[in-house]
C-alpha cells in the first residue's frame, strides 16, 4: 500500500510497471493513464498480471520497448545478495548492481523531463544508488519512507534532465 497511495494522483499519457508481478501496481496507473505497459522477466508473472492489465511484455526491465513514457515505476529488486536466487528480490552488490540495471534500461524510454518512481531499502546501500542514478542524468530525491519491522523502505522520484 505504500506505493499505491503514491501512483494514485500520478497522471500522463504512457505509463510502464518494470517488474509488474501481479499487475497491481500498474493496475493502479490505469484510470490516470491512456496506455499503461508492464514488463517483467518471469513468464508466469506476466501471464498472471494479463488478467488484470491488457499491455503485458515478458522481457528484462525495458529493454524491448521503444515508446517514450512519461512515468516509469518499479519495485526495485533491492536485497544485498551474493547471487540470484530470486529475481524479484537479489539486488546483488550492495543491493545496487540490478536495481541500476534496471534504471539504465528505464531511461532509454522515459521521455525528457519524465519520471520514474522507484522502491527501495535501507538494506541497501541506497545513498549510492542516489549517486548512480544521478550520474545517469536524473534528478533524484527521497520523497518518502515507511519504517518496516527490519527495514526502512525508501520511495526515489527521478526526474530525467
């Protein structure tokens, strides 16, 4: 519910979910947007999310898509891990190393001056993902936390320059 009640006042012309899962998220995006597409590696996820949303791609983050969006969201993979064991959660080195992979992907399709919202963790080293996300031309800032039992989730808006 966290980032639902952030995506509910969100509204623009193209919308991606990178990671959909169920499609809840990108369900959310629906009313406010004419077309809403979601992507994520996992062939079953996005079987199950075409039930609820009509745009489902199965593929790695963005990367077959080629329309500019005006809003990108995605709850980032953000576990520090050694591998992957569980592609929705093992973020590798710190946390970081797919979540900016994700981001790469992400900005080849948000249009100039769109955003992307994104998830993720004080588990993570986060300040570095910042970092990374701005040396990618982005904007970013924390525009809201929720403290968990063992974590801190962390809500990133970044604004393409």
């Amino acid at each position: 519910m966290f980032f639902a009640n952030y995506l509910q006042n969100e509204k623009g012309k193209y919308a991606l979910d990178i990671g959909t899962g169920s499609g809840y998220l990108a369900n959310i995006l629906l009313p406010n947007f004419q077309i809403v597409v979601a992507t994520d590696i996992n062939f079953e996820a996005t079987k199950n999310a075409h039930g609820i949303i009509e745009n489902c791609i199965c593929c790695k983050s963005a990367d077959s898509l080629a329309i500019k969006f005006d809003l990108v969201i995605c709850n980032l993979p953000y576990l520090p891990s050694a591998e992957i064991i569980d592609q929705s959660v093992d973020g590798l080195d710190q946390g970081v190393l797919v979540p900016i992979q994700i981001i790469k992907s992400a900005k080849n399709v948000i249009k100039k001056g769109g955003k992307m919202l994104f998830i993720t963790s004080s588990l993570a080293n986060y300040r570095k993902l910042l970092e990374e996300t701005e040396s990618l031309g982005f904007y970013s800032k924390i525009i809201a936390t929720k403290k968990m039992f063992f974590e801190e989730l962390i809500l990133v808006q970044a604004v393409l320059n």
